[in-house]
C-alpha cells in the first residue's frame, strides 16, 4: 500500500487516516520477543490467532525467520487483536511487520501518521514547552514524515534521532495531543511541494543555512539571527581514538594528530574549514565533510572555535538548521502564534492542506 504514494497540495483536508511504515530496528542473527493478542501472517497466510495477550519469540536465523521454533520464511505481520503490542519493552500501536532483508531482520511499525506524531513529540520537545511551540514542532514533525513516504523500499522512517526520535505508544502528555489535533491536516510547504523540515535544538544565536551546512541550497533555509534560544557555552576535548576513526572515514591517515585550526567561517560563524595536523601530515576538511567530522567527535554543533588547538569551544546543539526549538520556545513565549513560529524559521513558505493519493 505505501509503495509509490504522493503527497499532493489540495484545498481541502485529509480525507482519510495515512499508515506510515517505521523502522523500529535493525536485527541480525538472533532471538527477539514481543507480546501481544495477534494474528501472525506469514507467506503462506495465518499461522496463529490468539484471543488474549501471549508472548512470540521470533529468530532471525540461517537466513530466515522462526518463530516459535519453527522456520516461517523471509517475513511475518503481527496483527493485534485488540489494543497494542510490545517489542522490547516498548509499547506501539498499529501493527507490526518483520522482512528479512540483506542479512538482517527489519522490524517495522506501520501505525497512522497523527498517532505516529503521538510518539515523536515526547522525543523531540518536552511538554512544558509553550503551547503556540508544540504546534510549530507538530506541523514540521508532520511535514518531515510525508516528505519522507516511499524513501525505502520496507518503511519510510527510522525511530533514531537520524530521522526523528519515536517512541511508540507512551503515557502522552495531553498538551501534545491537543497540538498534534489543532494543526491536523496541515504541513509546510514551498513551490507546491513539502519543504525539507529540518530543525534542531538549539541554534546557539543564530540559525545556519542549508548551503553552508550540508553543501545544499534551499531558498527558505537561510541564517538569520536566533534571540531567544539558550545559547548555552560547552566544551569538548576530543580523544586522540575518535579523532583518528573520523579521520578514516574520509580516507585519511594523519598518523598521531597534533592541532586543529579554523581556517574559515560559515555566514553564521560556523566552522567553514578546518586544518587538522598530524605526524604524517596534514588535511584541510570543508563543508560538508567538516561538518560530520566535528559531529564525530562528540561536538554537540559547528559553531565553536578551537582552544589552544585542541579543545573546542561552542554554543548550541544540533546543525542549526531550521526550526530552533529552544528558540521556538522564546519567541512563543513573546507572544508569537505557531504560525508566525514556522514563517520566521521558514521564510517563503505557506501552510497548506494535503491529501495522500497512490501513484497509478
């Protein structure tokens, strides 16, 4: 079903519940158990059906799926009968498919959009936030789901902070259902297409832009001053191991690295370019790499200067691009409007309706 959906811009509402498909995790070889009332599909149709809740073990062994001891093939879909499941100690609703693919075992939640947004903003923004900053989270978490329908081939999402944090089925607080039903049915949009809605935890002073984070322009990711986020002043000392395996994923080998050097900022004041000096010589990282560079060794965000060459000294948390939540907090508490949140970190873009419809 989800294979090959659209979202299109209408004037109208979402006329019917969308499924998302979310990678819980990636399993290799090995036992995982979760609980439940199913019917449990497998290839060749219904294998159990259980009135009340029972435990499965289901192995992913030798290249194949087992459950309950015996070999049930490449895949299997866990119904629930009633209410939710657990896997690992951890509630969701909707149900549950596992696919063997590549050598491991993917375990994917297929749950309905506005439920699954029940389960990210526990992880993305505490509740305590003002109500005007849970919506604007709501609207970009939304968004940045549909943007993301059809991206793989088994789901659409990953549960980590890689895609967006979820946490299935938890105690919701009801200050995060309320934002979630007030801004039902609306994304943020560019050109008539989703915007890529990226956002983060706090900008530092002053959110950056697309181009000169990840190398990529967008029109409406731009850097512009960030007030009323924390700001908060961090230090990080790199240890000499993390240092050298992030050295190796650019394919370089500096031998026992010595100092880093800022060689150039960013329009925000980002690290632009960096210098790292070794025993076997040196290298000059820049945009994007430098950005992932920094990230792997543990430098919460990019904007930072070095400190006596070695240590890194920095504000924020996150790339900086987009929505500041920290941010979005200040200003909604100054009085702005969830809509007038997402203009100000989005500029150029407009609050549209959308409906889901399967490409023929």
């Amino acid at each position: 079903m989800m294979r090959g959906l659209v979202v299109l811009l209408w004037l109208f509402s979402l006329a019917f519940a969308l499924e998302l498909r979310v990678l819980l995790f990636e399993a290799p070889e090995g036992e995982v158990r979760l609980f439940g009332s199913h019917a449990v599909w497998g290839p060749a149709g219904v294998l159990f059906s259980r009135e009340g809740p029972a435990e499965y073990r289901v192995r992913y062994a030798r290249g194949q799926l087992w459950l309950e001891g015996k070999p049930v093939g490449d895949r299997l879909s866990f119904v629930p009968r009633g209410g939710d499941f657990a896997v690992r100690d951890r509630r969701y609703a909707g149900f549950l498919r596992v696919r063997v693919r590549e050598g491991k075992a993917l375990w994917v939640n297929v749950v309905e959009l506005e439920t699954y947004l029940e389960g990210v903003l526990p992880g993305e923004m505490p509740a305590s936030f003002p109500m005007e900053a849970l919506k604007a989270q709501a609207v970009i978490a939304r968004t940045y789901a549909l943007s993301r329908l059809g991206s793989h081939p088994d789901y659409d999402l990953c549960a980590s902070s890689r895609c967006q944090v979820y946490l299935g089925k938890t105690e919701v607080n009801p200050r995060y259902r309320a934002a979630i039903r007030a801004t039902a049915g609306r994304l943020l949009a560019y050109a008539g297409r989703p915007v890529k809605a990226v956002y983060h935890a706090d900008s530092g002073g002053r959110t950056a832009s697309s181009d000169e984070v990840w190398g990529k322009t967008y029109p409406y990711l731009k850097t512009q001053p960030d007030p009323y986020t924390r700001a908060r002043l961090w230090r990080v000392t790199p240890e000499a191991n993390a240092v050298r395996a992030a050295l190796v994923r650019f394919g370089l080998d500096l031998g026992q690295v010595a100092a880093f050097e800022v060689l150039d900022r960013t329009e925000s004041g980002r690290i632009g370019a960096l210098r790292v000096r070794g025993s076997k010589g040196e290298a000059v990282l820049r945009v994007p790499e430098v950005t992932s560079f920094l990230r792997a060794l543990g430098l919460p965000s990019t904007l930072a200067r070095t400190e006596d060459g070695w240590t890194f000294v920095g504000r924020g948390s996150g790339h900086g691009v987009g929505l500041s939540q920290w941010g979005a907090r200040g200003l909604a508490e100054r009085g702005y409007a969830w809509r007038a949140i997402l203009g100000y970190y989005y500029p150029g873009t407009v609050l549209a309706p959308y409906v889901v419809e399967a490409r023929r």
